[in-house]
C-alpha cells in the first residue's frame, strides 16, 4: 500500500496557498485492507474512506470509463493493480493530476507544473469531455484568489464546446448544479463563476435567462443571489433547487425595489404588506446596501423605521376579520408622512 496526497491540495502548496482540505489517494490496496486498518467506508460509487483519526478522505487508485449520462454515468475499477498514473490521468485538469509522495516528491506525469506556471487550465485526458459537471467545475475555479487570472488552453475550450453541444449539461442533478452555484456564491470572487457560465455557453438549462454576472456587492451568499437576480429580472433558478431562505431574500428585494414615492397608495401599501418588513428587517438592512437600491435607498429605509417602530401589538385584541382593514389604516397614515 502507497499513499500519495493529490488534487486542490499539491496544487495549492506549489502556488504557495495553504489548502483548506487534502486529498490522499491509496495505490495497491483494496477496501478490506482500508477497513482493517482502521479506515471507515463512506463513498457509494467507489470506495472512499475516512481516516480514523484526521478524518481526512482517502480513495483507492481507480479508472473510469463513460457507461452512461450525466455525471454518474461511469463504472469505476479500483484494483491493486490500478497505478497512480492511472489514477492522476483520469482527473479533470493536468494542475489538479499533480500527486505528493510521503517524503515529498512531487509526482507529475502530464506535466501540470508547467501549467501551473503558465497559468492555464489544460484538460487531463480526452475522457474531459465525457463528465458535463467538469465544465461548471471549470467555472467554478475561477472564483479562487489564487487561479482566478489563469486562462483556458483552446483545446479544452473545444472539449467543453462538445459537453455543451451534446446536451449532457441537461443529464447532470439540479442538485449538484446548485451544490457548485452555491460554493462560487460563497467564494470571495462569484461574479466570476457566472461571467464563466456565460462566456463558455454553459447557460442551458439550469442558467437560462442569465446576462449579467455581477453579484459581489454583499458578502452575505443570499443578498449575492439576490442581487445577481435583479440584475437578471428575476428570472433564475427555475430548475434548480433553491433554499428557501434564497427565495425569500430574492422576493423582498423584488418588493422593495418597486417602492417609490410615485407609487400610488394602495400598490404600496400591498407591497408593504406583502414584504413583511418587522419579520425581514436585518435582510432588508442588508438589501439596501446593494448599488441597484441606491435611488430608493432612502425612501424605503425611512418606511421601514416607522413601520419597525410602530406598535402592533394592539391588534391581538382586534377580531381577526378586521385586523388587516386596521392594518391598511396604520400604512396609511406611516406613509403620509412620504408624500
């Protein structure tokens, strides 16, 4: 049994970036040795297992070969006899098919450090083009500090020019779409994932009606896809599966945005309703710091200190059919002191 660190981890130490996790690949083992000596069985698809004591994640050599579409469509082989090389070659890109012995030789057979010195994404094999979820991956990378201005080889813009045109992109998981949305949302770069969505062509199905990538003017992840959907007219994420505290973010700014002071009365007072500002009052805080509120900024934040302000409580005693009557009176009489 060898072991060998792999992947985002030796790519990132020879960046001279501290990796946030390391991966660690097992080379003539099988899963019965991992379990004896320790390790807990977690992969489904192929055999991954924890270290009993890092908790770190450790996975047999193993190759690949395409049996279907999507992103599971593969069967895996994960002998003792699978090499290393075997295993780095079926990786996505030649920066992340780098391996690390124990005595910390580098291991590179498809010459990823010159890549990573010539700041390129290269595909690792012509296999690239078989797993659609490497091109979102693709867009992914670029939200990182540290690889954000590499380029792309033209041959691999022509492999993910064949993932798009054979429609596999449709075949991936709106899960797993989102999964990888959701982490460039986090990134201290996710404007750049979505430039990458866009220019790779990568926008059908899960992107459709996106245009404009801009989404970094907050650091909170939920004001991010608030702001990227504004400025895409509230048009996305129709087929993926949106949190919920994502959707209501996205639906207050879309109610905030139409108030104005040339709104007439009863539109406004429903959308005040509507946006519920004593229940969302730190997201509204948080929206309103974004440059596409900047004309109502104020307008709205004035409304929203009064109505925060304002007691309610009276209307526990009020019969339930006659609490919102009551309710339009109070709104009124807030928003008097507007006109």
């Amino acid at each position: 049994m060898k072991i060998y660190k792999v992947g985002g981890a030796v790519r990132d130490s020879l960046l001279g970036v501290k990796a946030k996790d390391n991966d660690w690949v097992v080379v003539g083992s099988s899963p019965d040795e991992m379990i004896s000596e320790g390790f807990k069985p977690i992969g489904k698809d192929f055999p991954v297992f924890l270290h009993p004591e890092t908790k770190e994640e450790y996975a047999l050599a193993r190759t690949e070969r395409k049996s279907g579409a999507g992103y599971h469509g593969f069967t895996f082989y994960f002998g003792k006899e699978v090499t290393l090389e075997e295993d780095l070659s079926r990786r996505d890109f030649t920066i992340n098919a780098i391996a690390q012995d124990e005595n910390n030789n580098i291991i590179d057979p498809l010459n990823g450090q010159i890549d990573l010195q010539n700041q390129i994404f290269k595909h690792a094999s012509g296999a690239f083009s078989e797993d659609p979820l490497r091109a979102i991956r693709l867009a992914r990378f670029f939200t990182y500090d540290h690889l954000k201005d590499f380029s792309i080889n033209s041959s691999t813009i022509d492999k993910v020019n064949q993932i798009v045109s054979s429609n596999e992109i449709s075949k991936l998981s709106s899960e797993r779409v989102w999964i990888e949305t959701s982490r460039a949302l986090c990134s201290s770069n996710p404007s750049n994932y979505f430039e990458k969505i866009i220019s790779l062509d990568l926008i059908e199905p899960f992107f459709e009606n996106l245009k404009i990538a801009h989404c970094h003017s907050h650091s909170d992840i939920e004001i991010r896809w608030s702001e990227l959907q504004i400025n895409n007219h509230f048009k996305l994420g129709n087929t993926m599966p949106i949190p919920n505290e994502f959707k209501n973010a996205s639906n207050v700014l879309k109610n905030i945005s139409k108030i104005a002071n040339n709104v007439e009365e009863s539109h406004l007072i429903k959308i005040i309703k509507d946006t519920q500002f004593k229940r969302n009052k730190d997201l509204i805080k948080k929206l309103l710091t974004l440059p596409c509120l900047s004309k109502n900024k104020d307008y709205v934040s004035s409304i929203a200190d009064e109505l925060n302000n304002t007691d309610f409580s009276f209307l526990s005693g009020i019969p339930k059919e006659k609490v919102e009557t009551e309710k339009s009176k109070i709104y009124k009489e807030i928003l008097k002191n507007f006109i």
